[in-house]
C-alpha cells in the first residue's frame, strides 16, 4: 500500500519515458534524483530555501556538483530519508 505526499511528485523512471512531454517540469517545480535508483521526484522549489532541504543542497554539492545529465539535481540520501524530509515540509 503506498500514500501519497502532498506539494512532490515523483515521476516515473527516466528510461521508461517515451516521449519529451514526461521530462518537463512544471513552472515553479524542480526535478531531483534520490536513491540509489536515482528515483526522479519533482518538488516545488519553495523547498530549496528550508533549513532541512538546504543541507541535502550542501551534500550534492559536496559529493556531485550542481550537474546532472537529465537536467535535475542528484540528492545523496535514500529515498526513505527525501520522502521523511520532504513530508516534514509539506507540514509547514
């Protein structure tokens, strides 16, 4: 049984997607990679300004740069821990 975070969505695996349409992000959205998996989410980017978002920023940062081929952000964490920190800002 899965649930569904309010304010992210995660998007299909890149591989499986067929046509550009499934790439594009939202305006006012960013997308980023998590796991190990690389599992692509999109998130609002009202969340790049959050104290708990901004130290995954600075992990990527250290461990990947700001570059990604897909044209998102690669954030170091499992995806257990994005979704307990995106959750506890979906409260806020």
């Amino acid at each position: 049984m899965g649930f569904r975070l309010p304010g992210i969505r995660r998007a299909s695996p890149v591989a499986n997607q067929a046509s550009s349409k499934a790439l594009e992000v939202p305006k006012g959205y960013l997308a980023v990679y998590v796991g190990e998996r690389m599992k692509r989410f999109v998130i609002p980017i009202s969340y790049l300004v959050q104290p708990s978002f901004q130290d995954l920023l600075s992990q990527a940062e250290e461990e990947f740069g700001y570059d990604h081929p897909m044209g998102g952000l690669t954030i170091p964490c499992s995806e257990d821990v994005f979704q307990h920190i995106t959750s506890s800002l979906n409260v806020i």
